[in-house]
C-alpha cells in the first residue's frame, strides 16, 4: 500500500490503486475526456469557448472528489486541444499534480512521432505520463503495431527520451488478440472492455496481473450497457444502487482492475459517482445480493446464458456474441436503449466493433455447428435483428 502522501491529488473519500508496473497510484475512477459539448467539429485544433469552460468546470470538480488521472485520445476530436486550454490557461493547474493518459494509432514509426508531437502541442504539455497505442482491435492490427520498427518501438524509444512515461495499448479486440498482446512484453498497461454485460475479458485481466500491467477499463456506463438510461427492471435489481454504481462496484470488485473511465460532464454525475465509493473487495452482503438478482435474472430466459463468443469469424460475418448481448439484455433485463443504439452501429465502425446486420440472408449462412448448445441461434439472432435494427433513410 503507498503512503497516500505519494498519491497525486490525494482525498481520503476517493480510492486508490497501484497501476501495475506504471507504479502511478491512479483513483479507481478516472475522468474521460471524449463527451464534452461540441467535442467533434472541425477544426479538432480550435475547441469553442463553450467546450473550454465546460471541461475546466468538470476537471475542477474532477480534482475537487480525489480524481488524479484525465484520459483522452488524438481520435477524441478536439479533446486535447480542449483539456490543453482547460487545465493550462484556464485552471492553470500544475502538470505535476495529475496523471495524464492519451492515445494513438498510428500505422508507422515516422508516423507515430509525428502525432505525438502534435498531441503535445494541443496538450500544452513536454511530456505524456500514460500513452496508448490505440486500436489493437484484430491480429492485423497488433502485427503492424508491434512490427520491428514499427509505432509501438517508436513510443518506447520517446520513452527512453522522456517524452512519454509508460507504453500501453487499448482494445476492442476478441480475446485471443488481447492475450498476444500482452504476451508481446512490450506494454505496461492495457485499456480494455469488461463489465457485468460483458464478461469475457476476465481472462485478459487476469494474464495482465501476471504481467504485473495496469488495467484500465474503457467506457463501463455506456460501453456496458448505456446504464446511464436504465430500464425500470434494471433500477429495481440494482437498487438500493444504480446500475452504473452496481455495474462500478462489480468491475473494481477485482483488485486487479485499477481504474474505470467515467465521462462524466455535469455536476450530479459527480454525485452518482460518489455512491460507488468505497469499493468492497470482496463485495459486501447488499452488494452480492444484487449481484444474486442480477445472475437469477437470466433464470427468466435461460437460452440468454449463452454468449457464443466460440462463434466469432462465422461465415455469415455476424458478431454473434455481442448480438446475443444485446438480446440477454433485452431478455432478462428490459435494457433496451443499448441495443438500439449500438445494433445500428454494424457496418459503420470497421474494426472498432465489426460485424453485419443478422438480415435473412446473413441469418442462413450461420454454422452454429462449432456452438456446443442446443439452442435455435438462427431464431434468437433473427430475432434480435428485428427487435433492434432500424433502417437508415434511404433504405425506407
């Protein structure tokens, strides 16, 4: 444990942890930066007025509950620009006092220096503490990031220079990249999916403890289910919690996560926040008992058990499992508004979340040989496609 006078910004109402081999204590909740009004025009470099008082209202009250660790990306829009304005001409805030992450992907060594010089001028700052490769999204991916001589090197030879603090890579990636991933060795910290709806990077997490790396987890409220627009089913069985406090509280159960994104931009985000603290390892008695609501949940639609990641690269090019997701959610749990929202997201973002609409066509390639169920998956993924999908103007 460190003596909290060596933890940045430290308030004893917020929680602490180690972040791997980074050996930065970063607060378990870290402050995003990619959902601030107006963060996604043109020019990226020139953030309104509006943007720059709204982030540095945020970032202040960030600082005010303990939170020591800002996150953002050069893929953010003009979020760089926007916390280099924020923190050093408006806050005028020591560089020394925060941890700060960002990222990047991209695709050569020349390439890579380039970018992180330029998010160093929007940054206003000489050097980054957490920077990630962004975007090991499949093999191809990581192959090219990690090549001899390729980005990833470069980040390491700007960490040897001092430029950047510690290297690290995020993923929307199957399992199987992420676990090559960090068997590469060159990383020291990962930012990755895994909540109580999405629970197949457990093993990730844990092989990253192996490797004593830190673990970020990317995007728990909207990313895990847009929790932040619950059902009233979902309110009852997480009560007398939220579901982003329930949902906080069940990823930080495992000690080898060390922090969560929240994007919060408004004051009673704040205090929603503030009811995930302090975080129980194990969970204490309320908390497994929602947790035991939640799991009987699935009790009301068995077949919803099923997550069919075994099914990934089928012939019919469905993203199976995050289908079946959005179904077990719908099912068991009357979360919808994920569903609608992220379904119709299919064929629009490449390699951050893959996969083809379940139409009919699709629906009859699938070879649910290689699932070990004896389920109907042509049913329940021709349902879910229904349910959610919703054609764009001009195919109406």
């Amino acid at each position: 444990m460190s003596d909290s006078n060596n933890i940045l910004n430290y308030n004893e109402k917020m929680n602490y942890r180690r972040f791997g081999k980074t050996e930065r204590w970063l607060s378990c909740i870290t402050l995003g930066g990619m959902r601030y009004i107006d963060g996604w025009g043109d020019p990226r470099t020139e953030p309104k007025d509006e943007m720059i008082e709204q982030c540095a209202r945020i970032t202040q009250l960030a600082f005010d509950h303990g939170i020591n660790h800002i996150e953002t990306a050069y893929g953010y829009g003009k979020s760089e620009y926007c916390y280099g304005r924020a923190l050093n001409e408006v806050l005028k805030r020591p560089r020394d006092s925060y941890h700060l992450m960002t990222k990047g992907g991209a695709d050569s060594a020349d390439a890579m220096r380039k970018m992180v010089e330029e998010q160093l001028t929007g940054l206003q700052t000489d050097h980054i503490d957490l920077y990630g490769w962004h975007g090991i999204n499949n093999a191809e991916k990581m192959k090219m990031a990690c090549a001899k001589g390729g980005p990833v090197e470069e980040l390491l030879k700007m960490q040897n220079e001092g430029i950047i603090g510690c290297v690290g890579f995020s993923t929307h990636a199957p399992l199987d990249v992420i676990i090559e991933s960090i068997a590469t060795g060159l990383f020291s910290f990962v930012n990755l999916h895994y909540y109580y709806f999405f629970q197949r990077n457990r093993g990730a997490v844990d092989y990253a403890n192996t490797k004593d790396m830190g673990v970020f987890i990317i995007s728990p409220n909207d990313k895990g289910g847009k929790l932040y627009e619950p059902s009233d089913k979902l309110n009852e069985l997480c009560a007398p919690l939220t579901p982003i406090q329930f949902n906080a509280k069940w990823c930080l159960k495992h000690p080898h996560i060390h922090t969560l994104s929240f994007g919060m931009t408004e004051e009673p985000h704040f205090e929603e926040m503030s009811g995930v603290l302090p975080v129980s390892v194990p969970l204490n008695k309320q908390e497994l008992e929602i947790e035991a609501r939640m799991n009987n949940a699935l009790l009301e639609d068995p077949g919803s058990a099923y997550e069919g990641h075994e099914l990934w690269n089928d012939p019919s090019g469905i993203n199976i499992a995050e289908v079946l997701r959005h179904r077990r959610m719908w099912k068991c749990y009357d979360q919808q508004s994920f569903g609608f929202m992220r379904y119709n997201m299919f064929q629009d973002k490449g390699d951050w979340f893959p996969g083809s609409f379940a139409t009919e066509d699709k629906v009859a390639m699938l070879n649910a040989e290689n699932s070990p169920v004896d389920l109907d998956l042509n049913s329940m993924i021709g349902e879910t496609h229904n349910h959610f999908y919703k054609p764009k103007e001009d195919e109406k």
